[in-house]
C-alpha cells in the first residue's frame, strides 16, 4: 500500500526530490462556469483565517517581477542563458542577454519579434544530451503575448524522431516557472541522443514578441503516472453520478467548490461533501460566485480567495482548501502573488500534462477532460511518460457531457495500449505523496 507522507516531511525533503515536467497541447481552456447567473459578490465565512502557510517552494517575494518565486535550487541545471552564446534563433527573432532581470547568475535570455507571429530559438549539442527517465523546466517572464502559447520541441536525434510539449500559459507578466512534458511524439526518438531542443512562443501576427527565459533544469521521472480528476462547481451530478462511478473503481478525485453556490438546488450540501471527503476526495477551493478574478482589485482578489479557503477550511475540508482551482481559467499577476500566500497549489487551463510534482505549483497545467477528442493526446502522453494530468469536467450527464462519453474517458484512463494507465491521486496526495 502507497505509504503518503506528512506535508511537513515532504517540505524537508522537497529540496532533493521535488521534479518538473508537462506534457502539452493546444486547445481552448473553456470558462470553467456553469451558467449560475451569480453576481460578483461574495460572502465572508464568519471565521479566522485557517493559517494556510506558504509552501516555500515557490513562495511570493515581493518584488515586481516575482524572480526569487520562480527559482529552485534542486535538480540539475542545463543552461543559465548567462551569454546566449549556446542559442541562435531562426526567422526575425532577436536574443540577447539581460542583466536588468534574471533567476540565475548575473542575466537572463531576452528574445524579441517585432513582427509577431512564432519566435523560434534553438540549442544544439555538441554530443548526444541524454534527457532519458529526466524531466525539463524553465523560468519564464512574458511582456507580449501574456496569454500566449509555448512550445518546448526535443529532436531526438532529427526533425524526423522528436517530442514536442506546447503550454498554454497563464494572463500574468511575472517570472514563473513552466514544466515541460510531451503530448506528441513523431517517429521513435531516442532520448539518449538528444541533439537539439528549441522553444517557440507564438502569439498575434503583426503584435511584438518580448519574453526572457532562464533557469533551465531537469530533474528525475518517476516510475508511475497520475491522474487528477477535477469537477468544478460542486454540481448535484458530482455526488449522484460521478461519485458512484470512480468509487465502483476504487478512484478518488478532487471538488472545486464556492461557498455561495452550496446548499441550494442543483447543488452539493455540506453533508454530501464531507461524504466525499470521508471517501478520500479532495474539496478544493474554486470561487466561482466572484466572477473573472483579475476583473477584481488586487485586495478584492485577496479577499475573495482567502474567504473561500477559509470557508471550506473551517467546515472540515483544511486538506482540499489549500488547492486552488481558477474560475474562468483566468489569473492575473496579481491572482499569483496571492496564490503563493494563500494556497500550495493553484490549477487552470494550460492544455498539458505536468511533471511529479511540478515545479510552477501555483500555475499547474489543467485540460478540458470533457472535450474527448482533444484530451486524448495529453492523456495518452502522461501514460508514457509518467506525468501528471489534470481533467477538469463541469457537468456530466444533461446540458453536459454524456455519461457514455464520460465512461469513454474513465477507460481510456484505466487502460490504454500506450502505457499501463494513469493511478488517480487527489492534489493533496500529488504534495504528499512525492
């Protein structure tokens, strides 16, 4: 029987241990609402604050540009970009080193393209690399596009054999941390003899490209995959039909909850809630009733995340509040920062897998498992390549997806001919547990 450990032990033992990949595909994020029609208030909980503390591994610094957040000291660095002398670019993109802003050493890599559409740069190796069993993360700073897309391609060894992983990445403008993984193969690449990788950030044609990049580092693979199952809005068919169907197969998932919309038709109530609990489910906080969070002041964001953790906290769930999932899939660089006081993991739409743990634990990579067709690549991927991924589903059954089709996607998730399935953990045990 998996032995999970205390979130204290894991803490002390993050420094050595802790990993970062995310397998990726494109794709659209949804708004993660149900229509409930609420309007942008939302209650106080009554109580004290539950005293979440801050993980420490990606905890907020204060500063403008979030640099000391996004840096780890563990695993094995690959490259600081202190000279950009070992990257050379293709097309109209431009790369040069930055002293004004970096995460390691004295500078940071700036790449720019004036002319928008895909910048492309590109390392090569002077011998074959070995990415084999070995997971890939970067520190990120996006100026334009903000809400773009970034690719990560490994050529293992030619154009002809490679693994592409391509991140949705968060609306914010502060360093932070992106967890590499595959979601597309092409040929049989050898990660023994890893010959080329290159990023590509794609944003609008004819609107600038600016980012920095830094701090590239790998960090063992695990042995196993993982699936978290995630059901946002604490929807009546998350307790009738969802729950006996992962329990008829020994599962467990994670609820994203809003303390305004409990109790009421069409709802979950407390009671069933804490039945779910009590069967190994995580009830996690999702304040969908505040509407698109960075709408909202920085304090009104505070007020509104902390509330709902708070509230759930104080009913019995303080292990699922301090998991975050974002309403709308839409955080801001002020939604971050107060992730990174307020809660140990934070998820929205990114359209990829992720690494055990991840290293961005704040901007976890989740994917629309309601959308069949373009969740199998992600699902698949992690199977091979031992990552974590994270479907998140709204409704099931009417005005939702079909529970037939959901059935599909528990079965593809059990059992694949790519790899021996993914093993469902909660995000609590995804912390612990690793």
């Amino acid at each position: 029987m998996r032995r999970f450990l205390s979130r204290r032990t894991f803490l002390g033992t993050v420094g050595v241990s802790s990993v970062g990949l995310a397998g990726c595909m494109g794709g659209s994020g949804g708004n993660g609402n149900d229509g409930s029609g609420s309007d942008n208030t939302s209650n106080t909980s009554g109580n004290e604050s539950s005293g979440n503390e801050s993980s420490g591994n990606e905890s907020g610094d204060g500063n403008d540009t979030g640099a000391a957040a996004a840096a780890i000291d563990y695993g094995e660095q690959i490259d600081d970009f202190q000279d950009g002398g070992n990257w050379y670019t293709f097309g109209d993109a431009q790369i040069a080193p930055d002293e004004s802003d970096g995460i390691s050493g004295e500078h940071s890599l700036r790449v720019e393209q004036e002319s928008g559409g895909t910048a492309v740069i590109a390392r090569s190796f002077s011998s074959a690399f070995d990415l084999s069993e070995r997971y890939v993360s970067l520190a990120v700073r996006v100026d334009a596009p903000v809400d773009g897309q970034l690719q990560f391609e490994v050529r293992a060894p030619d154009d002809e054999n490679r693994v592409t992983s391509t991140r949705r990445l968060p609306g914010v403008d502060k360093w932070f941390r992106v967890d590499f993984g595959y979601s597309l193969g092409f040929g049989s690449p050898d990660f023994t003899d890893v010959q080329e990788i290159r990023l590509a950030m794609t944003g609008s044609e004819g609107e600038p490209i600016r980012f920095w990049v830094d701090d590239m580092r790998t960090t063992p693979a695990r042995d196993e995959s993982n699936v978290i199952m995630a059901f946002y809005g604490g929807l009546e068919s998350h307790y009738e039909t969802v729950f006996p169907m992962l329990e008829e197969r020994g599962w467990v998932g994670a609820l994203g909850v809003s303390q305004d919309l409990l109790n009421r038709s069409g709802r979950l109530s407390i009671d069933q809630l804490r039945e779910m609990r009590d069967a190994g489910w995580d009830v996690c906080s999702f304040p969908q009733h505040a509407g698109r969070l960075p709408e909202l002041s920085a304090e009104e964001q505070r007020r509104v995340i902390e509330n709902n953790r708070d509230y759930l906290a104080n009913r019995g769930f303080e292990d699922g509040a301090q998991h975050f999932f974002a309403p709308h899939n839409a955080i801001n660089s002020d939604t971050l920062d107060i992730l990174r006081d307020a809660h140990e993991t934070g998820f929205l739409f990114g359209a990829c897998s992720s690494g055990i743990p991840p290293t961005g634990r704040h901007t976890i990579s989740a994917i629309q498992g309601s959308d069949y067709d373009s969740s199998r690549a992600p699902i698949l991927r992690a199977d091979i390549h031992n990552q974590v991924v994270v479907p998140y589903f709204e409704r099931i059954g009417e005005e939702g997806m079909a529970v037939e089709d959901f059935e599909a996607q528990l079965d593809r998730i059990e059992d694949n001919s790519y790899g021996g399935g993914l093993e469902p953990i909660t995000p609590t045990q995804l912390l612990e547990y690793y």
